[in-house]
C-alpha cells in the first residue's frame, strides 16, 4: 500500500531536505527510521517522493512525503517519531493511490517567510507585492538551472505585522531555486527606500534588466503547505501533535534565553558625547 505523511522539522542543523553523503539532511533521518522499523527496505523500491526540497537552514511544517509499504499500520506518526531525532517528527497520514506523487501531482505550495519589520515601511511592502501576482519570468528572483523554464505564477502573497514580526506568505503552482527568499530581499529593499516599484517591474522583465539578488536568511523561511487537486483526507495523529507541542516548546524556551543572553554580551553604547 501506499502511504504519505505530512512533516514537520527544524531545519537549522540540517543541511537541507535531501539526502547527501557525509551530511545530516531530513531524507537521511528518514530513510533510517523507516528501514530501522522496517517499514521499507529502501527509498527506490519503496518509491520514495517528497513534495519539495528545502535548503539547508529551512524548516517545514507541511512537508509531504510518500512511500510504498508492506506494513501501513506501522507507517504512522506516533511510530516513526519514536525513532526520529526531536527536530523532525510525522503528525498526519493518510492511505492515498497507488501512483501518487507528491511533488507532480502538486498543484501549488505555499511558503512564510518571517522577519523582523521594525525598520521597513510596511504599506510600501504591501504595494510592491501586488507587482508579483499572476505569471512572471522570475528569473532574476533565483538561482537558475540550465534548461528549465524561470516563468512561475504567484497565486498570493499576503503581508501581516505581528508585534514586531513580519510573516509574509507566499503560494505559487511551484518554486524555483530561492524564489521566496529572493522575493523577500527584494520587498525588503522596497520597504527600506533602497529601491522602488518601478525597479520592482523592471526586475520582471529579464530579457531587458538584469541584477543579481542574494536571498533573505535561510532561518525566517518555513515551508507551510502543499495544495492537490483532489484533497487527501489526512488522519491527524494528537499524541504525536502533542509531542511536538512539547518539542517546539523546548527550542521557543532555548531561543527566547538566548535572545536575551545575546543581549547580555553587548557593551552598553556610550552617551553620545563620549562617542
């Protein structure tokens, strides 16, 4: 039978979502809990897909895998997180056909981006995203591959201020090579004056204007959600979604001392007359 799971994972010591030789990667731990459990023998023969990949420093919270398993009753989240290391844990399955494929039967994906706003002019932001929508040549908003098409379609992107947050959610039919987080540095040099709108335009016409971007910091971007045509009828796992309640408490407890102890370590900026 065939199973697929939604993932979540931490991915800041991972270095990425795919499997790499001599590295820790989110495949990498999968592929040894489920042959150590013996749900699988190996990812070829059991036909293993996942909807996405996801550089190193990303996280997820809706990432979908799919494999072929003899046993479906033990490719269940409670079981597999008992294997899994605490940063990645399954929270939902669901028994799907035969021929799914997670990454090409996708028909979009969504992603969020946080960061934080306190010195970018939000409506700025806001206005400039609107530029982005519909179908584009996004080639000058990635790391291009030889060969493959630069023109995808923004479904949305909203903007919202949370504190002094800013989450901006992104849904395209799919991703290039550091889309989003090439689409936040650019929104984020429209929000702080650095740029304008009309450059914005110009950056989505590539055969006329050209300019590199370096992408926004791997650690603000998650990648929430993946949409199918047909909706899969996930079976929600509440002890394993309580697990990672407990989970993800531990790192917001963890970074929330260390913020503070960051702030701790700095010297205290002299009066300006003593500069």
């Amino acid at each position: 039978m065939r199973v697929a799971l939604k993932i979540a994972y931490v991915g800041s010591n991972y270095s990425g979502s795919q499997v790499q030789p001599q590295a820790p990667t989110i495949e990498g731990e999968l592929f040894k809990t489920l042959k150590e459990l013996e749900i699988i023998k190996d990812p070829k023969s059991a036909n293993f897909i996942s909807s996405g990949r996801t550089d190193a420093g990303v996280h997820a919270m809706g990432q979908v895998i799919a494999f072929d398993t003899d046993v479906p009753n033990l490719a269940i989240p409670r079981v597999i997180n008992s294997k899994l290391p605490g940063t990645i844990w399954a929270w939902a399955h669901s028994l799907v056909p035969d021929n799914f494929d997670p990454r090409r039967h996708a028909v979009s994906r969504s992603y969020r981006y946080i960061m934080c706003g306190e010195q970018y002019d939000i409506s700025k932001i806001r206005s400039a995203s609107k530029l982005l929508i519909g179908s584009h040549d996004f080639a000058n908003f990635c790391t291009t591959a030889p060969g493959r098409t630069t023109v995808r379609t923004v479904e949305r992107i909203d903007v919202r201020v949370s504190g002094n947050l800013t989450r901006i959610d992104v849904e395209a039919n799919s991703f290039l090579w550091n889309m989003v987080r090439k689409i936040v540095t650019a929104l984020m040099m429209v929000g702080s004056g650095v740029r304008d709108e009309e450059w914005l335009e110009q950056m989505l016409d590539p055969d006329s204007y050209e300019e590199g971007l370096e992408p926004a910091h791997a650690y603000g971007l998650v990648f929430m959600d993946v949409h199918y045509p047909i909706p899969i009828e996930w079976i929600e796992d509440g002890y394993a979604i309580r697990r990672a309640h407990e989970r993800v408490h531990d790192h917001l407890v963890r970074y929330r001392v260390m913020a503070d102890v960051l702030e701790h370590l700095l010297p205290i900026i002299p009066p300006s007359d003593e500069l």
